[in-house]
C-alpha cells in the first residue's frame, strides 16, 4: 500500500501497524499564516492524478493542495520504461 498523511502542527497522532512497513517521514518547520489553516490529510499517492512532463521518463504527482496554507509540496515520481 502507498499511502500518506499530512499532519498539521499540534495534530494528535498515533501510529500502529499489524506487519511490516517502511516509513519515511519528512517533518517541517511551520510557520502560521494569519487565519489560514491546513487541515489533516490522508490518501493513497495512486489516487492522485498525474502531472504532465512532456519528454520526461517519469510519472509525478503531487500530494498536498495548491494553496497558501500549504506553503509546501511533496512529490512523488516513478521512473517509466
């Protein structure tokens, strides 16, 4: 399974897994825009659509929204052949 989560600042959490699993976690300074908020989320990388790259040898997508809140963005590639 290749899913994901962003979790906002002071999101409580916890983790627990039934078998092996890899995680990679990436973890960022925030700093708080005004009324803006970003929300927690989860998904799988496989839902989200593909960006174009023309003449590239690689899928990406990206995995948080486009938007102030989120002044950040992860993404992932795989290489095609």
């Amino acid at each position: 399974m290749d899913s994901y989560a962003y979790l906002p600042p002071d999101f409580e959490h916890s983790l627990e897994c039934d078998g092996s699993a890899t995680l990679v976690v990436f973890e960022r300074r925030y700093k708080f825009l005004g009324t803006y908020v970003t929300e927690h989320i989860t998904g799988s990388t496989e839902n989200q659509p593909l960006l174009e790259t023309p003449g590239e040898a690689f899928q990406l997508r990206k995995l948080l929204p486009v938007s102030l809140p989120y002044d950040f963005n992860i993404h992932v590639s795989a290489v095609c052949f």
